[in-house]
C-alpha cells in the first residue's frame, strides 16, 4: 500500500512518508499540553513494543533487526487529540505480506488492515467484527484506509480495539495467525 498524496499535506509538508523513529523527536508537544506525555507513550509502544512483536522470528543480528524495525513502522499522517498532534502510524510486516493503518486518540485505537492473504478469525471477542468505522472516526486516515468489517473482507477491514493492551493482544493474534 502506498500512501495516497492526499497524506502529504498533513505531514507538515513534507513529501513521502517519515520513519517514526525520526518523526517522533522531532515533534515534541508542547510542555504546556496535559497529555503530552502520553505522545511519547504512545511513540514509544508502537515503536519498541509493537515494533519488536512484528520482527519476531526474523533472524539478524541485533543492529540489523533494529534497522528493520525502524525501516517497518512510518508515520504517514497526523491527528489531534486533546491539543496533542499524534501521528497515523503504518507498520508493514517484513516477510508476512501484511500492512496496518493506525491511530490512537488517548480513548482506543483505529485500525486498518491490508493482508496478500484471508486472515484466520483466531479474535475471539476482541472487536466487534460486523461494526462498520465511520471515516469521521478514523481521525487522520485518508478516506483509502477505511474498510468494510472484518466479517465482510477478512483481507482488509478496520477495527476498533480498546487500549494498548487490546492493539497488542490483537496484534499478536494476528501474527499468529499467519504462521498456522
């Protein structure tokens, strides 16, 4: 998938896509803002959390596999919540054939997922599979993110999942998934 150029607009003019790794130090929120430092929290889980679910199994040395995460996870759009510009984040799996489009506001996250294959259905009740996600709650996602329900594609769909833990169990399910 590639970022449509509609996206372009809302990174701060700039012309493709930024790694987060750069992204992040580089738009600090301000010290005045009472959720910043939920900014950096959320950074830094998808960074180094998510980011080390994602590469599991691939083999490299060390320095390697932290050059893959970075080159895995890109901020690709921005929002705002609670006055805090967050980044729409997009992780790419490095051998898996699987994309993800998501954000978080400080209340849940919004995720879209882009799979070469049909996912297995290994969720369990973890979101609601038939809701559909207005775009008016994707904040941030260009109208191309936004997909049918997974009972309706299970090759993209977007999801809403509850907080950090609910994104890594989910997370961690669908990779599973993928080595069965």
């Amino acid at each position: 998938m590639v970022a449509p150029s509609t996206v372009t607009s809302r990174l701060d003019d700039l012309d493709t896509p930024v790694k987060l790794a750069d992204w992040w130090p580089a738009h600090p929120p301000a010290d005045t803002l009472l959720w910043k430092n939920g900014y950096g929290h959320q950074c830094s889980f998808v960074l180094n959390t998510l980011g080390s679910m994602l590469i599991k199994g691939v083999d490299g040395d060390p320095g390697d596999l932290i050059e893959l995460v970075e080159n895995s996870i890109w901020v690709i759009s921005t929002h705002r919540s609670k006055s805090v510009e967050l980044p729409v984040f997009h992780l790419k799996h490095p051998t898996r054939g699987l994309e993800l489009v998501m954000r978080c506001n400080f209340y849940n996250w919004k995720v879209s997922v882009i799979s070469d294959e049909p996912i297995v259905d290994n969720f369990y009740d973890l979101f609601n599979k038939t809701d559909k996600i207005d775009a008016v709650y994707c904040e941030g996602f260009d109208p191309a993110w936004i997909f049918a329900p997974y009972a309706e594609n299970q090759q993209q769909f977007t999801l809403e999942v509850g907080g950090d833990f609910n994104l890594y169990t989910f997370l961690w399910l669908l990779i599973k998934g993928r080595e069965s």
